[in-house]
C-alpha cells in the first residue's frame, strides 16, 4: 500500500472524505472480520484453525513460507475454499472451518477474508500486518527448496520439494 494512502490518516482508522477508493473498500471488508495478531493466529491453528497463504511463488521464495499453511493463489481462492465448489480443496469440507489468510503485509488478506465471508465462510479472518508481522513476531517459517504448489481442485497438501 503506497505510504501516501490517507487510510490511516484519521483517529478513528476509517478512510477519510477524500481516500481512494479502494481505502474505502478496504476500511469496510475489515470492519466485518476480526482481524488476528499473528500470534493469535498461530495459536488459532493449534485449536484447528488453517492459514491460507495467497501470496505469489515469488514472494514465497524470497521470504519464506509458514510450515503446514494453505498455498491457494488470490485468483482461485473462492474457488477452492467454497465447501459447495466442485472446485474445492479437502479442507474445505464445511463452513466451519476457520480460514486465516495471510498475504505479504496484511492488505489483500482483508480484502480476501471478507470475500469468504460472503460466502458464508463466517469464521474467515485475515492476519493483521501479513507475513512480515509474523516474520517480525519470531513465528515458524520454512525456506524449502521449491516453493509449495498451489493447491488445485480436490489436491491434498502436497510436500514442499
């Protein structure tokens, strides 16, 4: 996001009268979620919660990735997170699922988490601050030699390379 965004411009964290559009898009997908700290949402996967990680292969293998995370790219994330989707991951086998999103800095994650929510995914949520306040936070990461594959449609987790 760039740092002139005036999304944070006023005490109350809404956009102000003259933000972008897209701020406004912003501020209201989050005002539905409740956004977790990122040690909040790893403490989430250990009670069965499950990170999604949007963020393209290429920021993935320069950063890293989060052991035992969701890869689904942005583009196909209803697609696979949707239980009534023939599109669908294993995992998303019920509504009940919490799905954390986590992209690079915590932006598109909003936005993606509120789209689930839409589905009727209603436990979705996204990590505030994104892979970068977890890094910052000391949580577990992975640097495989490949990449984790994006998961398809019907695909269990396949081993990182």
């Amino acid at each position: 996001m760039p740092a002139e965004s005036p999304i944070a411009s006023t005490t109350t964290g809404a956009p102000s009268a003259r933000a972008p559009e897209v701020d406004r898009l912003l501020a209201r997908a989050r005002a539905g979620l409740r956004r977790l700290p990122p040690a909040e949402a790893w403490a989430a996967v250990g009670r069965g919660a499950k990170i999604v990680d949007t963020r393209p292969e290429h920021q993935r293998r320069a950063a890293g990735e989060i052991p035992g995370a969701v890869v689904v790219e942005r583009n196909h994330l209803e697609w696979r997170l949707d239980p009534t989707c023939e599109s669908r991951i294993p995992e998303a086998a019920s509504r009940h699922v919490q799905w954390i999103v986590i992209c690079a800095e915590g932006y598109s994650s909003s936005l993606a988490a509120a789209a689930l929510r839409e589905l009727g995914l209603h436990d979705a949520t996204d990590v505030v601050g994104g892979f970068g306040a977890w890094v910052e936070a000391g949580l577990p990461t992975v640097r495989p030699a490949r990449p984790t594959a994006p998961r398809g449609p019907g695909e269990g987790a396949v081993p990182a390379g």
